[in-house]
C-alpha cells in the first residue's frame, strides 16, 4: 500500500514532465523558445526572420565646424585674400604662406538609415543626411578669407561600422568575472549574481566609424547668378570620401524601440579655385557634432489579433508566434515591468 501511493505520485510528475517537455516551453500558450515559426510558410517565416535583423532610424541635432588651410600661391590676387587689421604691416606677397583658419555653427544636421546588428558585437548600416552651416571668414597673420557665401548645404550618403563596446551580455560577463571569489556553495552570493545579471540592463555603447560622399549646394550668393548664366562657385567638394568617428550611446525601451545620442567628428576635405580656375587651394574642415535619434527595428513577429486572447507576451497560436504587446514596450515583461 505504501509503496503505491509513493509511486502513484512519481508517475503522475513523469507524465506531467513529458507533456511540458514536449512542448518545448509552450506553457499556456506562452513561449520561451529562443526561435519560433513566425509564419505559416518557410519562406514567410525565413522572410521574417531576416527583416527583424534591420532597424530604421533618423536623428537630428548640431554641430561646429572648422575651416583651415596653408595657404601659398604664385597669384595671390587670383584669391579673395585681404588685410583687415594692422594695415601698417606689410601686404601679402606671393612669397608668403599663411595659415589661415575660421569656424561657425551648423543647424541643423538631419539623419536617417537603417542599421544591422550582428551578434552584438558588429553594427553596420548606412544612410543619407542633410546639414545646413554657416561660413565664416578664415582668417590668420592679418589677413582674412573670405567665401562666396554666408551659408551652404550638404547633402551626404554614407556607411558605418561600428563595434559594441559594452551593451548587457559584456556587463554580465563582468559580473561573474566580479563574483568569481566567491565559491559555488556560497548559495547566497550565487543567488545574488543570478538576480543582478537578469536584471534588464537597457544601455549600449558603441564606437562608430563613418565614410560617406558629400555633394555642396548653395555655398554662394545668389546675386552672382547671371540670367540664363548659372554661377560656377569657387568652393567644392574634394573627390576623396570623408571620414569620420564617434560614440553611440544607445537605451532600449524594448526589443524594438530604442533612443540614441551620438557625439563625435567628422574630417572633410574642399577645394577653392583661383578665379581663373588655373589653380586650386586645399582646405580641411573638421566638423565636431551632437545628434539624438529613435530607431525602431523592424517586427518580424506579427501583433496577436485574435479575439479574447489576453496575452502580453510573446506566445503561440497554433505554433506560430504572435507579439502581444506595442513595440514600444518590452515584449517578455518581468514582475515589476507590467506597465
């Protein structure tokens, strides 16, 4: 007698084992299967899979820019050189080189693209922007430079790589790296690691390199236009790509939502043509900027919009996965998370 209710248990917990075995985390019609069908057709579903791997993403923001150059020419008055302050000084000669330099605001830079992860440990992405600036006379030893304009556009495709530098799995390895003191029978201290590395950590570094092709438009004063004479301005765009660095900083609202800010530099490279266009002057421009951005990767799980199902997390109806939530909030909340 004893032993049958002893065994009767047991072998009620092995069928109850089996069935939750088989179906693989599907509990309540709530999945914890790092891959599910998300369509009916393999061809949907591969699809799908492959376009959850993209985010789109646009930002805007500010930034400085600088204008130098050495400049040095046999016919310095084929260039719009002149002295502005201590006019006792001698002029400037052919003879001469003069580092000259200026700066001014740009306001504002428009960005949007779309972007890849891979592994989290590699982004890449490209796009095209916008950025309207402003420009100031370069100036150095006495003497000013100045352009043809006040202002200019740019418009800009480019690329980017970027390497994660630290995002939630690196601050979980540095956890146990943290913990590893402590023994394996410390249950307290285990437990503690265990709590503090599910812990949703929404924050992601990265440093990003950029290289792009730019094209400069309305670097003039429109009054050089000519009836049925379009002006050939002076300043242009250098054939050789810019490049440029910076870091990212990224938050996750979820797994398909996230806010970034991304500070760094640009370097870019004109030329200035002598008023016959016989010669050329090479100028720099370094541009150090500030953005702030939304990207939004795109869902390959579809919104559950079965009548009466109340789920808000990621489940299955008739083993295809669904989303039960916005993409704005996180898909597989935790208890204090039920937002």
């Amino acid at each position: 007698m004893i032993r049958k209710i002893i065994l009767t248990p047991i072998f009620f917990l092995g069928i109850v084992h089996s069935t939750v075995w088989a179906q693989d985390g599907d509990i309540f019609g709530i999945s914890e299967k790092a891959k599910n069908p998300k369509s009916e057709s393999g061809v949907g579903n591969a699809a799908r899979n492959i376009l959850e791997m993209f985010s789109l993403e646009i930002s805007s923001g500010g930034a400085y820019q600088q204008m130098k150059t050495t400049f040095f020419s046999e016919n310095p008055g084929f260039y719009p050189i002149s002295q502005y302050q201590n006019f006792e000084n001698s002029p400037f000669t052919s003879f001469d080189t003069l580092s000259l330099r200026g700066g001014d605001w740009v306001f504002p830079t428009i960005n949007g693209g779309v972007r890849i992860n891979l592994f989290n440990l590699l982004t890449i992405g490209g796009g095209m922007g916008k950025e309207w600036g402003n420009l100031a006379p370069m100036r150095g030893n006495d003497f000013e430079f100045p352009f043809e304009g006040a202002t200019y556009q740019i418009s800009k495709t480019y690329g980017t790589v970027g390497l994660v530098l630290f995002d939630a799995k690196r601050r979980q390895s540095i956890l146990r790296w943290k913990y590893r003191k402590y023994s394996t029978n410390n249950l307290y201290m285990q437990s503690e690691l265990r709590q503090r590395a599910r812990a949703n950590y929404p924050w992601r570094f990265i440093l990003e390199g950029e290289f792009g092709n730019m094209k400069l438009t309305k670097a003039y004063d429109p009054a050089l236009d000519e009836p049925g004479f379009p002006y050939t301005p002076r300043l242009a765009v250098s054939q050789d790509p810019y490049f440029g660095l910076a870091l990212r900083m990224e938050y996750d609202f979820s797994e398909y939502a996230k806010v970034f800010l991304k500070g760094g530099a640009e370097f870019r490279k004109f030329t200035y043509a002598s008023s016959d266009f016989s010669e050329f002057q090479n100028i720099d421009q370094n541009v150090y900027g500030l953005q702030a951005g939304l990207a939004l990767k795109i869902p390959g799980t579809k919104r559950c919009k079965i009548q009466g199902c109340g789920v808000v997390m990621k489940h299955l109806h008739d083993g295809i996965e669904y989303r039960g939530s916005s993409i704005f909030n996180l898909q597989n909340r935790k208890v204090g998370q039920w937002y």
